[in-house]
C-alpha cells in the first residue's frame, strides 16, 4: 500500500503536493522519518526566510530558533552546555551563536566562576526576533500536522521524545 508523503524541496508552488512513497520502503522507519523531516525543514526554511536582517540571507534555519529557544528558557549557559542540550555539534554550534551574536539576539559574557569560558544570554533584540520565528514555525508545524488529529500529534511528539531520551 502506498503512503502520501510530501516531496523533500520541491518549488514551492509544488510543495503541498504529495506523492506516494514506494511500498519497498513505506514501513521503514528510517525513510519515513527522513522524509517527513526534509519536508517540514523545507517548509520551515522557507518560513525564515523573512527574519533574516541582510537582504538575501539565507543562513537562517530552524537550528537557529532552537539554540536561541534554549538560551531564553535555560541561560545563561555556556556554548557546550547549549550543544549538549540541543545534541549539535560543537563546531555548528559554534557558527549557531556567532550568527546569532552578529545579529545582536545573543551576547557572550564571562563567566564569573570561570574567567576563562563565556556564558550566552539572549538580548531583547533577541526576544523579540524569537517571537516572530516561534510564530512562523508553530504556524508550519501546525500546517504539516494538519492531518493528523491534536491526540496524535501529541501521540507522535510523545513517541518521539521517548526514542531520544533513552
């Protein structure tokens, strides 16, 4: 039996056209979630698109709401502390808050019980930039979920936090 799934980066006039996924590969789990995940992260890039600050940037994606998210609610913490919380690696986390400091929605203070190391906090300018994203992906994640009802997104979003805590 063949499964509807959205197509990876289609144009974006084609992107809520679905097309069915070969029943060789429709029960593995790895392909599904594969191709759910380059179908939200297409729709979620092109969400971003407006809350870059130079024209033409693109470097924006979800990644970045994610870390300056966990700043908000967890910071001040240092740069390693973020990665391990976010589970990105060191180096992309490292490009993550130099975009976000050059942008001004983070800053790097030292830490005072390490003169050596620095502690990320999120700026007002920051805030307010994490609202207007927030709100653009919440508004994707509710459109690719749509056909599912509230209990099973909660379903899903359960199941899959379950897999990454073990």
């Amino acid at each position: 039996m063949a499964i509807p799934v959205e197509t990876a980066t289609p144009p974006p006039d084609e992107r809520e056209v679905s097309v069915p996924v070969p029943d060789v590969v429709s029960d593995r789990l790895g392909f599904l979630l594969g191709q759910n995940h380059r179908a939200l992260r297409g729709l979620a890039d092109e969400a971003l698109r407006p809350f870059g600050l130079e024209p033409g940037e693109t470097e924006c994606n979800p990644s970045h709401v994610g870390c300056l998210a966990v700043i908000a609610s967890e910071g001040p913490l240092s740069q390693q502390r973020l990665g391990g919380l976010t589970r990105i690696d060191r180096t992309s986390v490292v490009a993550i808050v130099d975009y976000l400091e050059r942008h001004g929605y983070v800053e790097r203070r030292r830490n005072p019980a390490d003169r050596r190391a620095y502690l990320l906090l999120i700026t007002d300018a920051g805030r307010k930039w994490l609202a207007g994203t927030k709100s653009a992906l919440v508004e994707v994640e509710d459109r690719y979920l749509d056909p599912l009802s509230g209990r099973e997104r909660d379903q899903l979003k359960e199941l899959l936090r379950k897999l990454l805590v073990r």
